[in-house]
C-alpha cells in the first residue's frame, strides 16, 4: 500500500520534534513494505511565481513533495492569515499528488503552510484521511496558545477577538498595536462580529481580521471530516473536544519514539561532579532556555555544567540573548545540534534534562527518549508534559516560567545526592515507534 504523510517543514533543513516523528513513522512503514512518500511545508520567499513554489527531492530513501510557502499573495488569495491555514495554491499542488501518487491513507502530521483544505481533497478522492496533532496549530494562530504578553491562553473567544488582538499587537506599530493592547476582548469580539456583518465600513486589515475569525470554525469542520484523530494526550483531546471536535473521531495514544537497539545507559547510583544539566530542543523564546540560563545562574560556582544543544542559526536574535545570558557565567556550553540517532549518547552524557517550556507543550519526545534512557527530568507543570512526568516519581515539575523554583530543583540535586538515583530508577519506558506504527495501521484498518 501506498501512504502519504503531510508535515509543516522537514529534513534535512529542519529537526524538531514533530519532523523526528513524522521520519520515524515514515521509516518504520517502509520496513514494513509500504510506499511512503511525504508532502512539506517549506519557508519560501516571497518573491517566488506561483508556478514555482513546488518542488521535489528524496530524503534517506524516501520521496518529498515540498511546497515553498509564504506570507504573501497567490493564487489569488490575498489574506496572509488565510494561506497560512487554508492555501489554495498548496491545495492544488495536493490534488495533483493524489493523483499522481495514488495513495491508499493520507497521514497528516502538520498542516501549517499548507492548510486544511488538504482534507477536502482527499476526502473527495475516497482518501481515508488521518490526523495527529503535534500541536494546538488547528485551534490557534500560533499553534502554541500563548498570548502577546506570554500568558498561557485557553484557546480563541467567542469571535476569536483574542486572536485579533494579538494579531494586531505583533504585527502592528505605533497607535494600532497600542489601542489593540488595552482594547478588552470583549471589545474586540464586537469589533469582529460587526465585521462579519458587513455593518462596520472598510478599515486597515479588514481582510485579515475576517481571516482570523472564520479559522477556527473552518478549520474544525475540516477536521470532522477525517477518518479519525490520533490524540496524543489527555489535554490535546479536551482542547479538541472544547472547540467542536466530534469526540467520536478521536482515538488516544501516546507518540512512539525511537529507541536504539544498544540504548546507552550509565549508572546514576551517584551524582557526578560537576552535576550535568542540560537542554535539548528548538531554541525560540516559548521553549523557556533563557529561563533555564537564569535558573542555573543561582547554582554554586564549580557545581554543575549546563550543555545546550540546539540550533543557534534558527533564531539569531534570540540566541544573542542566550549567549548573552550565559557570558556572565562559567560552566555554559552552546553544544549545536546532533543526528536523533545520537540521542541516547547524549542523554547517557547528562544527569538531568531540563524542558523550561513556556507553553502547553503537546509531551516533547525528548521527554520520552529521557525516560527511555533513565534520565530524571525537570519541566515546567504543564499538563502535556505532567501526564508523563510525575512529581518526585520520575522528575521534578515546576511552576511555569518560574526562575526561582526552577533554581531551587536544580539545587536539590546537589545536595541529595542520591535524587539522580531514585528518579531514575522510576523511569517509565516509553512506546516505541514500533509499536505507535502499530497501532496507527490498526486504526487506518478500522480495527
């Protein structure tokens, strides 16, 4: 059978969680001896014709459409909230794949950049479609549910004007970006909803407020159209459910994640000196590194070593502040990034791994790979983290953004020595991909 897997960005240009697992899967189905091929996002330049936003590579065997996606007009669409989530051109481009390609399930890991009019298509091809969502992207702009200000946030308003507003503050300055800031939601929702009735006349970003407030309710009619929903957590399957999922489209189950034949584990019975902390993962400010920095900063001189790996090149800006951060102390170093086959090496090297994250993080597989290498974490009390975290079982949990508590956590660890061991020893393995591909086939067989 041939199947086609659909993500945001991918390899080898991009590395994160959600393009870890979408390899994963890919490479686990053609052991079996599927055909897999895999449609991406890609971050494009604005400059580039419509005919030319396509292109095709293979990546370790396996055959990628990408298209070349950007905030800017095309196909005649001229919202650049609306290409974002409902692009007609990567639509198009999808078609044309079924055609080609002919595949017998469509597996959507991420539809950022390309939009949910990809299901439409696939429906209307006989396409049994499947989703796993990575993130909150289908209910929220930003995929992340965080405010402007970095508040944690339930999800869009009534008429989303909470998602206007924040649309207005990032991307607006001067008057616009300061009346939208203290503007109450409430405010804003009648602003939208007036919009909507064609009774308020033409203003700047009438496009795109029009655009946010039609996403969530296009975007979860699209849903329901799906076979089934793979949920990986409790929290993802609320937050669906809440904003008009049908719960009866939603299976549950953990991501699988890949865990080498020759798993490298070291022998925590003792605190190694200096103690190791370290941070792996995308390094953009809602994944809370800088709060880390600050929290190690309050450790004793000489005790403990952070390492960092990520890539300082995604995000410059933010990484001059890391490393601005981090030149006031000794014992930071900035490890650049790694191949995932490499995982366990690096874990094995650490005593500790720290998730500061500032947002509902949808359970980061490099918590599972700690766990599957014995390694205690520390993370943020967030619920998708905290389903897999207990607190003093397998790790420690924190206060989100809370620098203080961080430090103290990080401090006990010095002094109870023996904390590596006890966490460690209550690791709770996690499912293999081997067996997420499992129950994936099982559920595309409508077992």
């Amino acid at each position: 059978m041939k199947i086609l897997l659909t993500v945001h960005q991918f390899f080898p240009q991009y590395a994160a969680g959600t393009e870890v697992l979408t390899l994963s899967v890919a490479r686990e189905l053609i052991t079996r001896g599927y055909e897999v091929h895999v449609l991406t996002g890609h971050p494009g330049i604005k400059e580039l014709q419509d005919e030319d936003r396509f292109d095709e590579y293979d990546f370790e065997g396996i055959h990628v459409y990408r298209f070349h996606h950007a905030y800017t007009p095309m196909a005649g669409q001229i919202s650049m909230i609306e290409v974002g989530y409902d692009n007609q051109l990567a639509a198009k481009y999808f078609g044309q794949i079924l055609e080609k390609f002919k595949p017998g399930v469509v597996h959507f890991f991420h539809l950022n950049r390309l939009g949910t009019g990809l299901i439409e298509h696939a429906v209307r091809a006989g396409i049994p479609c499947f989703m796993t969502p990575t993130d909150f992207w289908s209910i929220c702009p930003t995929g992340q549910l965080v405010l402007g200000d970095g508040k944690l946030c339930s999800g869009p308003s009534a008429y989303a004007g909470n998602c206007v507003k924040h649309f207005a503050q990032s991307t607006k300055k001067g008057w616009a970006g300061k009346v939208a800031q203290w503007l109450p939601t409430v405010a804003i929702d009648l602003l939208v909803r007036l919009t909507q009735a064609e009774i308020m006349p033409p203003y700047p970003q009438q496009v795109e407020v029009k655009a946010i407030s039609s996403r969530l309710a296009k975007n979860v009619t699209r849903l329901n159209q799906l076979s089934k929903i793979i949920s990986p957590n409790s929290f993802m399957t609320e937050k669906l459910i809440k904003f008009g999922v049908s719960p009866e489209l939603i299976v549950q189950s953990a991501f699988g994640v890949e865990v080498p034949k020759e798993l490298i584990k070291v022998d925590r019975q003792s605190l190694r000196q200096p103690f190791r902390v370290g941070y792996i993962g995308t390094l953009a400010p809602h994944k809370g590194c800088h709060i880390l920095i600050d929290a190690f900063k309050a450790l004793p001189g000489g005790k403990a070593i952070l390492k960092i790996y990520g890539n300082l090149e995604d995000l410059p800006e933010y990484s001059c502040v890391l490393k601005r951060f981090a030149d006031t102390v000794d014992n930071i170093e900035f490890c650049g990034i790694f191949h995932n086959s490499k995982i366990s090496e690096v874990l094995a090297d650490l005593d500790v791994l720290v998730v500061p994250s500032l947002w509902y993080e949808n359970t980061p597989l490099v918590v599972y790979s700690a766990q599957a290498a014995n390694c205690p974490v520390i993370a943020s009390d967030l619920p998708g983290i905290s389903e897999v975290i207990r607190d003093q079982v397998n790790g420690l949990l924190f206060e989100t953004g809370n620098v203080e508590e961080l430090a103290k956590r990080l401090s006990r660890f010095i002094g109870e020595p023996d904390l590596v061991s006890q966490l460690s020893t209550n690791a709770v393995q996690p499912k293999s991909t081997v067996t997420y591909v499992d129950e994936l086939s099982k559920i595309w067989e409508g077992k």
